[in-house]
C-alpha cells in the first residue's frame, strides 16, 4: 500500500537563498536540536544548499516511491528520504539522481546508502547518505509513502520543513523557527572577520571572549 500526502507549500525562494548564506556550524553554536547524525555525510565537497522538505519513507528493497517522488518533484525541493532503518540497499543512484536533477531538486538526504557516487559528482545534485552499497532498491510495488512526517537521521521531518546541508552536515528548520535561526547565524558570521583580525593582531582568544574570566572566578589549583 502507498500512502501520498500533500506537497508543502514551496518555501520563499528568497527566505532560502539567505538560509543558503549560513554555515550548519555556525547554527551549531546556538541551536542544539534539529541536526541530523554527523554519520550522514556530504558526497559532493564543498556545496551548502537549502530547500524546501519534501519526504520519501521508503521501504526495504522497494524503491517503486521513489519514482514516485522525484516524477512530483519541483524546482527548490530538498527531497529526505527515511529507509526505515535500512542500510544494506542502496536508496539512492544514477537514474534518480538525473530525474530529481532535471525537475529542479536542490538536495538529497538518505538515511542509508546510495550507489553511483562518481556520476552523482558528474551531475551535480548534492547528495547526503551514510555511504556507499552496490545492493539497490528494486521496483517492486508493495508500498511506500510521500509527503508524510519521516525520520531522518534522528530528527523528525515534515513536508514543508527548511533542509539546510553542508560539509559539516544538515539542520532541519520548522518554518516557525527559519526567519530567526537565519538572522542569528548571518549576525554571528558577519561578526568573526573582526574577531580572527583580533587574534591575527596579538589578542588571546580566551581574553576576547570572556573566557579566561570565568576559569579564574572558580579556579582550583591542582
């Protein structure tokens, strides 16, 4: 049996492309929940996306929804798939990864394995999995489900969620907290050219931060 949602509403094209500008480490140093295993790693180097989440939870060996997925797929859509705690069939691969490319997909979280990493490098779309399998999914037709609430790497995702992935890994944003996070983490980052020009200039990072004060206040000599 399949069970189909509804796509989200696509979030603001503009609301993404400032998310875009964050660094996950920088979100890191104030935000502690939402963040995905650090085991779920980027394929492709060096890209940072963000999108709107549109969830996959598909099965064992049957990767008939994910078909299903990238053929309802729009521009600016981060797809997270939830294999349901399989890691043994590669989730994700060529043939998809052209599909979900060609319809405009952003990202790509697996919470498992994919296959095919050189020619996902050579087309581009980044990709999040838990590494490589040769072993894939086959289309088979028992079940599967789209636009539903999934689990991804430990965190809780529902459709319309704002996916944010980077070499340092991915944070999952409800819409309600997106506008703030995105403002924190461009502030914090807009404020460290100062501090590294500080430190090149002499200065002690534990002075500039007030961290050598609170060591002293409850110090115990050993």
């Amino acid at each position: 049996m399949f069970r189909v949602g509804t796509l989200p509403e696509p979030i603001a094209p503009e609301r993404l492309a400032r998310l875009a500008q964050c660094e996950t480490a920088t979100i890191g140093h104030f935000l502690h929940s939402g963040f995905m295993d650090p085991a779920i790693t980027a394929v492709i180097p060096g890209r940072r996306v963000a999108g709107t989440a549109v969830t996959v939870l598909v099965p064992p060996v049957d990767g008939t929804i994910n078909h299903y997925a990238v053929g309802h797929a729009r521009p600016g859509d981060f797809l997270v798939l939830d294999r349901a705690g399989d890691h043994r069939h590669a989730g994700w691969g060529g043939v998809v990864e052209v599909a979900a490319h060609v319809a405009g997909v952003v990202g790509v979280v697996v919470d498992g394995t994919a296959t095919d990493f050189e020619e996902i490098r050579h087309i581009g779309l980044p990709v999040w999995c838990r590494g490589p399998s040769p072993i894939t999914l086959k289309r088979l037709g028992l079940s599967g489900s789209f636009c539903v609430p999934v689990s991804c790497g430990g965190v809780a995702v529902n459709p319309g969620d704002a996916i944010l992935a980077d070499e340092s890994g991915i944070v999952v944003l409800r819409p309600d907290q997106l506008d703030w996070v995105t403002d924190e983490a461009l502030r914090r980052q807009e404020r460290e050219p100062a501090l590294l020009a500080r430190l090149r200039a002499g200065e002690r990072l534990h002075d500039i931060t007030g961290a050598g004060a609170q060591v002293e206040a409850s110090i115990v000599r050993v």
